[in-house]
C-alpha cells in the first residue's frame, strides 16, 4: 500500500508538471523520458545507471541477459542514426530493457516476485525522471520568477569572505586540468549517487527485498522538495549576476576578480531563461547525502564519497553557479532530508521530531537572515560569519549524535546461551 501511494502521489507530480511545462510550451518530463524510446538520449550514462538500479532485483545470469540486450539495441539505434545522420547518443537500449522489466513483472511474474521486480523498475526510472523533473523545474523557476535576489545573498556573503569570488580565482588558476576535473565531477553526481545506490543495495537479489533506507530515496526527495524553496528565493548565481553569462541583465562583469559593491540591496530583474536554481545548493545537498552514505563502504568508497564532496563543494563556488551562503543553506538542508528519511524508515521518536524540527527552523532562519540582514551581517562579519558556521555546525552536531545512538540501539544484544558444563578434574591418586 505505501508503494501504491508513493506511486501514485509520483505520478500525480509528475502530471501536474507535464501540464505546467505545456503552459510555457515546451515538453515536461513525461514526454522528455518518453521521447527516449526513439530519439537521442540527453544522458546515456544516467539512463544505463537507472538500468543498473533495476538489475539490483535480477539473478546474475538475468543481469547478464539486461545488459546484452541493453548493449545490442543500443548499436540498432547507433547504426540507424549513423546511416540518416541523426544526432548520436546511446541509452535507449537501457531504457528499453527497463521499460521490458517492467512488462514481464506484469505479465510473466506474481505475488512478491512482481512486486519487487516493479519495485526495481519504478527506482530506475524514478533516478531518470527525477531528472527530467528537474530540468522542468528549472525552466518553471525561470518563467515565473522575473527578479532575483543575488544582490541579498551576495552581500550576506562578505560575512563568510566572498569564498566564490576566492574559489574561483584559484579554479582559474589550475586550468585547464582542475577545470575539466570539476566539470566531470559535477555534471557525473547523478551517477555516482547510482554507484553508491547499488553498493547499498548489492543483497537485494540475494535477500529478496530492499533496505529500509538507501541513498537513492534521499536524493529524489531532496530533488522533489528542493525547488520548491527556489521559487520562494529565486537565486541565478555569481556568473550570471556580477559575471560575463549574465550578459546586459548582469550588475557588471565583476566576478571572480572584482568584489561585488555594497550598499542597501535590492532584487533585481533578470532574463526569463536562466534557472533561479542557487539557494539552497542542491548540488551541495546531495554530494553531503554521498558523504554520509559512503561512510558505511569500503575504504575506497569512503575515499570517493569525501573526494565527491570536497570537488562538488569547489566546483560550486569555482564556476560561480553558487555562493557560500548557498552551501551552509544546502547542507542544512540535506541533513533534515536525511534525518527525516531515516526515522521515517526506522520509526518516529522524540529524537527524530526534535532533529527534523531544528534542522528545518535553522534552514528557515538562514533564509530569513539572508533576505532580511544582509547588511547587518556584511557590517559585523567576525560576529555573523562565524555564527552562520556556528548553526550548520550544530545541525551537523546532532544529526550525528543522534543517528549514532540510533545505530547503536539497532545492534542487537547477545543473549547468553545455557551455562557450560563444568569439566571434570582429575581424581587425585
């Protein structure tokens, strides 16, 4: 039944996005993903990780059998393409195969094995439609939110030292190797939250059925709520607002060399293209929600789960897609995403109320300091810089106190067994 309605509310978003997309003429999600089945892929590789998500349910010798069929309709398609010349990409194989999945769940299987084996075909579609969400999102943001309020949070900003005007500098530094590192880094963050997916869920096949909670469910319900907050602080970024992407709606061509001015902010208006996509750092929230779940991994994952981390939060700042503000709000926001699905999956209690409660008034206050008190924090910034740290640190402090003692009452207690007879001593002679 949860599934049904999780189904359900999904497609129903999914819907009414579709419809909202067709107001501003263009295609929504639905039709995006569905056009797949036959034109180029915009993402291959996101499309053969949603693959790789529903073979998590599959025997190795049916993986075997998804992949080589993945792999032969995807060179069909190349060929036909080469032949008339059409755009060339790869991917609908694997959407194919998924999209296969799911006919033989219903036509083919019953009871718990249709079950799991939709279950793994809604996930790897969910991972690629969330996508597609996303990109409408963008495009709603951008249609419906004339002015931003980049000179707000750019000001805010001088209490934490202008770090994208820093980072950025020192990206321009290291080109173009740290460019191109970066760019790979943050444009391949989809995939590798489908890695880290599939380690968590590597005994599903075996066990028949999935974990309470994964990595992939944080990421779709950070990617469901996370615009929302968008349109109530629609934000373009240091290169769009004080940099050369910004073209004539720019404040000037300052960033990354050039402080940006002070004085009383003020919104401003902008073009109806770029995505108001900034506060909070989606792309903060989710590489922290890489972090914590690689923690559990091997000694490789953990390293690749802090180098994501550590490259996401310099690419944000570097390319000028976001500022240091945006980050604290994007980590607080992906710790009370994270605490919030973790209780759901284990059960509610005064520790999960009282966490998701203060992580979201600290996100709320953050918005409200950003949008109210940017001068008084550009004025004070020994006090308001460290007192912005100050508020993420304490998010952070209990989340991990509180999850601590969560996995520690989630051990089980050895029962000790019946005594052990006592062994016979030798007879003294």
């Amino acid at each position: 039944m949860l599934w049904t309605a999780a189904g359900a509310v999904t497609l129903g978003f999914l819907l009414a996005l579709e419809v909202a997309a067709r107001h501003y003429g263009v295609r929504g999600p639905i039709t995006e993903q569905a056009r797949e089945v036959v034109f180029a892929p915009d993402s291959g590789p996101l499309l053969y990780a949603g693959l790789a998500l529903t073979m998590v349910v599959l025997t190795w010798r049916q993986r075997l059998v998804a992949a080589g069929a993945a792999v032969g309709i995807d060179l069909v398609f190349w060929l036909v393409r080469w032949v008339v010349g059409a755009d060339m990409n790869f991917g609908n194989g694997a959407l194919w195969v998924v999209l296969g999945c799911a006919v033989v769940a219903v036509t083919r299987r019953r009871g718990g094995e249709r079950a799991l084996l939709l279950k793994g075909t809604g996930l790897g579609l969910l991972l690629v439609a969330g996508h597609k969400t996303g990109d409408t999102w963008l495009l709603i943001t951008s249609q419906t939110r004339k002015a931003v309020l980049d000179p707000y949070v750019a000001t805010a900003d001088r209490a934490l030292g202008n770090p994208s005007w820093l980072v950025g500098r020192f990206v321009g530094a290291t080109e173009p190797v740290g460019d191109h590192v970066l760019h790979l880094v943050y444009g391949q963050l989809p995939l590798a939250a489908a890695l880290v997916g599939l380690y968590q869920l590597r005994h599903v096949a075996r066990e028949r059925r999935f974990p309470s909670h994964h990595l992939v469910r944080t990421f779709l319900v950070i990617g469901l709520l996370g615009p929302a907050v968008y349109m109530i602080f629609p934000v373009v970024g240091p290169v769009f607002a004080y940099g050369p992407d910004g073209g004539q709606w720019a404040v000037a061509d300052l960033w990354p060399h050039t402080l940006p001015p002070g004085g009383t902010p003020h919104p401003i208006p902008f073009d109806d293209i770029t995505p108001r996509n900034c506060m909070p750092s989606l792309h903060t929230a989710w590489a922290t929600t890489l972090f914590l779940h690689s923690r559990k991994g091997s000694g490789a994952m953990r390293f690749a789960g802090t180098f994501w981390l550590v490259a996401t939060l310099t690419a944000t700042l570097g390319f000028g897609y976001h500022y240091g503000a945006d980050l604290i709000a994007g980590v607080v926001f992906a710790l009370t995403v994270e605490a919030a699905m973790r209780a759901f999956a284990r059960g509610w209690d005064r520790a999960a109320l009282g966490l998701v409660a203060y992580g979201a008034a600290v996100f709320a206050a953050l918005l409200v300091s950003y949008r109210f008190l940017p001068v008084e924090m550009a004025e004070h910034p020994w006090a308001a810089g460290p007192l912005l740290l100050l508020a993420m640190g304490s998010v952070i402090l209990g989340f991990v106190r509180t999850t601590r003692r969560w996995e520690a009452e989630a051990v089980p207690v050895r029962q000790p067994g019946p005594p052990r007879p006592a062994e016979p001593q030798p007879e003294l002679v």
